[in-house]
C-alpha cells in the first residue's frame, strides 16, 4: 500500500510539472535564457517522452501491485481458513479436556470410595485388632483353659489359631508381656486341632514339644520366645480371641464358622445371589438343620427387619430342589407350591415357594453351610 501511494504522489507531480511546462510555454515572456539551449518543439518532445516512460512504468508497478493484492487475498483467504481450523480444533480440545476433567472426579470419587471400602475392609469394631482378614482381642486376666475358651465363645469368636510366623509374632506384640498366652490348640483323636476348625498348617514348638500330650492336650505360647508349649486346663494364661472380619455388617457367627449378611434391599432370585458374591464372595443361605433354620428364621427379621427373606434354594428340574452353594439338600420345611424358588417366613420358620422374579430381602453366607 505504501509502494501505491508513493507511486501516485509521483504521478501526481509529474501532471503538476508537465502542465506548469505548458504554462510556461504560453504565459512566459520571450527571450528567456533557458528556452535558447534547444528548440521549444524539441524540448516538449523530451518531456512527452518522459512522460510517455513514466506512464508504462507507472502502469507495469500498478499491473504488479494488482498481482500482489490478489496473491495477499488469496493468502488471507487461507489464512482465514486456517484460523477457523484452529478455532474449531480448539473448542473441540477445550471440549475434550472438560469432558476429561469430568472423568478424573468420576474416577477421583472412585478410588476414594474404594478407599473406604478397604478401610472399613481392614476395621474391626470395638477394641478389636485387624489382621490379615481377621480380627483379634486380648483378655488380660489370667484363666484356666475352659474359662479362657468359654470368653472367646463370649464374644462370639474362637480362642486364637495361628497360621503362620507372621501371624505367631503378631499375637505376641498383641499379648504385651504377658507371659503366657492360650491358644485355640487341643490334642483330639490322635491329632492336632484348632479350636476354630482352620487346618493345622503350621506349629512353633519349643525344643522338646510337646510332650505328655495325653495329660497336656491344650496349647500355650510363652511370650518371650513365641515358642509353643503344651499344658493341663488348670495352668494359667492370658486369653486371645480371634475371629474373621466380616463383609460390610456382616456379623461372624462361630458356630457356622462363617459370617451372616442380612441385605434389606429387594431382589429376586439371581441378582440377590450376585450381590452376595460381591459382598464377601458368598451365597445366599442354605439351611441344613433345625438349629439354623430357627438362626435364620430370628436373623432374617433380626438383620433385614422384613419376616420373610429369599433362602439359595431353587428347583430347576421339577421335584428336584438345591442349593445354590452347592451343599447337599439335606434338610427341608418347604410347604407345597408350585413355584421354584424359596422364602424363609420367620413367623412360623417354614419355607415357601416364590416366583423365583419376586423381590425379597435376603441373608448372605461369606462360606458354604453344611
Ligand atoms: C479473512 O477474515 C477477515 C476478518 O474476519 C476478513 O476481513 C477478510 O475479508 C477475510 N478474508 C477472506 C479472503 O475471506
Ligand atoms: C477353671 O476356672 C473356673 C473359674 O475360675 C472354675 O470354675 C473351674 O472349675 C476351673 N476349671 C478347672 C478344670 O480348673
Ligand atoms: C433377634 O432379636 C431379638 C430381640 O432383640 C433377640 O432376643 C434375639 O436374640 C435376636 N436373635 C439373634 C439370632 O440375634
């Protein structure tokens, strides 16, 4: 642009003294010094000339010019396009970075409630210890065998088993210097048992241990070493509870070994299977004596507050019923119907039959009952 205008100030100048020569020629007295050198007619010739030069070059720079516009408008068209490009490509990336940011809060509430779950996973409640799936409590005074077993009853556990070093030095920084500790170990029928019914898979006897089993058959640990003697009921020792930390409020019932869930929520048949398998890879309860039968009955409206509850049972072949852990159908209160899957009525403890689709609250079973 300013070659252009440079270009028409010259112009213009030159218009301005070829007509001041014109000028000249008509208004200036004769006998100028100047107009001696050549003839007026050759002068003006020169001047035209000039002009005549200027004019094409004036036209080629304009005819230049024009090309140039033309190639700046095609390149701000491209230009222009390229911005729109990057604008469109910016809103799409300012777009996928919120949706991203979304995400990360989705997975941020993730992890922490999976945080929490692994907390409350690894609590127990009241003044007992975790540790490694189970919980632990001491009792600091000094009984014999059976009152020691009978405190762990108590608190509905088993006197400790220990499974393995590690377990074995946890229970003696759990006892504190007391120096000795029952276990949940007997001698029964020519062998080694935990009281809890766990396999007897690892031992840490002192040297010379054990010996005169028949008149010794419980277990101690002496704290100092964490060695194992064995001892007559009347020795004195302190007592060390252990039972396994259940799912969620799952409460641990030792004579079934296993712990009970109640989920109030309302299933049907299949997808309340699903959810005790995700809440400590369980089943639903399958019954197997009259003893269970009258826990399940109170703890089904006990737990869930509903008096009816689904029970695992579920006739798939006509006649034919089973249970859905597997267990031997091996006991049974079912009132005859037709339908094919069952409910426990804790008024009367008798099992009916339900649409296997019909929703229900229902009792989890962290193992297999039998
Ligand atoms: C490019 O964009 C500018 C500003 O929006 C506009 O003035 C110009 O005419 C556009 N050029 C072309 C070639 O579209
Ligand atoms: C164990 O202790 C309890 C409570 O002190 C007592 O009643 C019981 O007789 C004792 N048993 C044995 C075998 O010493
Ligand atoms: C159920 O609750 C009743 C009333 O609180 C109680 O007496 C009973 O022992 C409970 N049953 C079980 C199995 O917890």
């Amino acid at each position: 642009m300013t070659s252009l205008s440079f270009l028409l100030i010259l112009k213009a100048l030159l218009l301005l003294a070829d007509s001041s020569t014109h000028y000249q020629e008509k208004e200036s007295p004769v006998g100028d010094f100047v107009r001696e050198e050549l003839p007026e007619d050759a002068r003006l010739a020169v001047c035209r000339r000039k002009s005549e030069l200027l004019d094409i070059k004036l036209k080629e720079r304009d005819n230049e010019l024009a090309v140039k516009t033309c190639e700046l408008t095609a390149l701000s068209g491209d230009f222009n396009k390229s911005l729109l490009y990057l604008r469109e490509t910016n809103s799409k990336l300012q777009n996928e970075l919120k949706a991203s940011q979304v995400t990360v809060k989705n997975l941020e509430g993730k992890v922490a409630k999976l945080e929490t779950t692994l907390k409350n996973s690894m609590e127990c409640r009241g003044n007992w210890v975790y540790f490694n799936g189970y919980c632990y409590k001491i009792a600091n005074q000094a009984v014999n065998k059976t009152t020691s077993a009978a405190l762990c009853e108590r608190e509905n556990a088993h006197l400790v088993s220990i499974h393995s070093r590690e377990e074995n030095n946890f229970i003696l920084e759990l006892s504190q210097g007391d120096y000795w500790t029952w276990i949940g170990l007997q001698w029964a029928d020519e062998e080694w048992v935990w009281s809890d019914g766990s396999a007897f898979d690892y031992s840490n006897w002192a040297l010379r241990e054990p010996n005169r089993i028949e008149e010794n058959p419980w277990g101690r640990v002496q704290f100092s070493s964490g060695s194992w003697f064995n001892y007559g009921n009347t020795q004195f020792s302190v007592t060390i509870c252990k039972k396994r930390k259940c799912f969620g409020d799952g409460v641990y019932y030792p004579d079934l070994r296993a712990c009970i869930l109640g989920v109030k929520e309302l299933l049907g048949f299949t997808p309340a299977g699903s959810v005790c398998k995700k809440m400590g890879g369980g089943h639903l309860v399958s019954i197997h004596n009259a003893f269970q039968n009258t826990l399940f009955a109170e703890l089904q409206q006990n737990l869930t507050g509903s008096s009816v509850g689904l029970i695992g049972a579920i006739r798939i072949v006509k006649t034919d019923w089973v249970w859905s852990d597997a267990t031997s159908f091996d006991y049974s209160k079912i009132l005859a119907s037709t339908d094919d899957c069952l409910i426990l009525d804790s008024q009367d403890q008798m099992w009916k039959a339900v649409n296997c689709d019909a929703t229900f609250s229902f009792l989890c079973s962290s193992r297999p009952l039998s």
